[in-house]
C-alpha cells in the first residue's frame, strides 16, 4: 500500500535526476505488461509517452531528462518527478497522480501575518 510516508520517501530519495536519462532503470516500464496496459512509448525526441493518459494532460507526454527515478510497487509503478509522482497501476490501466505540496517559506508566512492574513 502507497502512503503518505511512502510518497514522502521517494520525493526524499529522488530529489534529483539523474546524470543522464540512459541512467533510468527504463526497464522497469517495459516489463511485464505494464506497457500495454498504459500505451507506454518512447518517442523519437525523447519523450515517454502515457497513452492511459489523456493527451491533453501535461503528464501525457513528459521529457525523459524530467523524470527522477521509476520505482516498482507491488501494484504500482512510480515515475518520480520533482514535484508530482505518476502512478500507474500493473494490471489495469488505472493511473494515479501525486502533486508534491508547495511548502511556504519563513518570508511568505511572515507577510501573511502582517496584512492579518
């Protein structure tokens, strides 16, 4: 099961992309089934493309040099993002997704206290 915690650690562990996109374990994505199930391609300028995804959704298409990490779940599969985390479920084309909260800084707390806020 995916929890909060969970996300938490792979935001942690996957703070940054690798080196080079020919660093990601890409691997994971083709085997078993998952590829089918979410029309998972390649293209040709380096694209991975989420056909379980609507192509009008900005996570339909994400630049490989983007994408931090791909972790294995025992139902899922996680691309790690810097900010949002796709999940994409290993027996049916169920996509999930995970939008990293923006956390406030000291200075943008400090000006809310200030106008009453």
């Amino acid at each position: 099961m995916i929890t909060g915690q969970v996300i938490d650690t792979l935001y942690k562990k996957y703070k940054k992309r690798p080196d080079s996109p020919d660093d990601l374990d890409i691997s994971l994505l083709f085997d078993d089934d998952l590829s089918d199930i979410h029309g998972l391609t390649i293209s040709p300028d380096d694209n991975l493309i989420i056909g379980s995804i609507d192509p009008l959704s900005p996570f339909h298409r994400i630049p490989m040099r983007h994408i931090h990490a791909f972790v294995v779940f025992e139902k899922w599969v996680a691309i790690v993002l810097h900010s949002s985390i796709i999940f994409l479920n290993r027996k049916e084309p169920q996509v999930t997704l995970n939008i990293k909260p923006v956390k406030r800084t000291f200075m943008s707390k400090l000006r809310d206290k200030m106008r009453g806020e």
